[in-house]
C-alpha cells in the first residue's frame, strides 16, 4: 500500500460474545496496481479528545462516500437491519445469529447463507430456530414481518 490517502471511521460491532464494540477502521485508497487495504483497532475509552473528533469528522465523510456510491448504483442498496433495542430479543443475538438475520433480511435463503458462511444448511437452521425462540416467533415469515415493522 504505497497511496498515503486514507479515511477512518468508528464503527460498532458485536464480538463473537455479542458484545458491541468501537473499531476504528481505516480505508486505504488504492494503489496504481490496484491494490486496497484496511486496518481495524479497537477505540481504547482513553482516546484524546482531538482523535475523537478526527474519526467523528471522518466518519461523516464516509457516510456521504457511502451515499454517493449508492446513488450512483455502484453497489446494491443495503437492509439496514434494525436496532437491537427496536425489537426484544434482539440485543441477545450473537454475532453470527446477526449475520444470518442481516442475509435473510436481504433476501438470502437458507441455503445460499449456508454456503457463503460455510456453514451447513443444518447447522443454518439451528441457528434460526434459537434466533426464532430469542425474538419470540415461530418461523422465519414471522420473523422477517416482526423485523420489517417500524
């Protein structure tokens, strides 16, 4: 990576415990030969307060980057995914529970999500019934209307 143009933003995250977290994640430009990277630290709470208002600047430069691209068409529009406190049950999924819902919630099926997680399509399936139980439905029509709700 030999570009010196890069931008940072703060995101938020869920670990492998569910727990969110800030990463600070930076976007290098790419190189003559095509070439791209990023880097992610984790946002310590002693961060200066001038690096925190750094990454908050930066992060709106990345929001309007992000709507730009998706209004030229560059990349299909994303679901957001709800808020974890809009629907009970929600904020106790586990990262990988949230990653099923986010590709349900574009469209995905169960299979397709299977193999791009490599995951099987049993193992797909037990994940949903235990996000099913946790939002308090009974099948992923159920699921996917409780979630589009407001």
């Amino acid at each position: 990576m030999e570009s010196d143009e890069s931008t940072e933003a703060v995101v938020h995250v869920r670990d492998p415990r569910g727990e969110q977290r800030r990463v600070l994640v930076t976007l290098q430009a790419c190189t003559g030969d095509g070439t791209a990277g990023s880097v992610a630290d984790e946002i310590r709470p002693h961060e200066p307060p001038a690096q925190s208002e750094r990454v908050g600047q930066l992060e709106r430069h990345l929001w309007r980057i992000a709507q730009e691209i998706e209004a030229a068409g560059v990349i299909p529009t994303l679901v957001k995914a709800p808020e974890p406190t809009s629907v009970p049950g929600l904020e106790d999924l586990t990262t990988r529970q949230w990653e099923i819902v986010t590709r349900l919630l574009r469209g995905e099926r169960v299979p397709t999500i299977a193999r791009s997680m490599f995951l099987s399509t049993s193992t797909v399936r037990n994940h949903l019934s235990t996000i099913y139980r946790k939002v308090g439905v009974h099948s992923q029509a159920e699921l996917l209307e409780k979630l589009a709700r407001p």
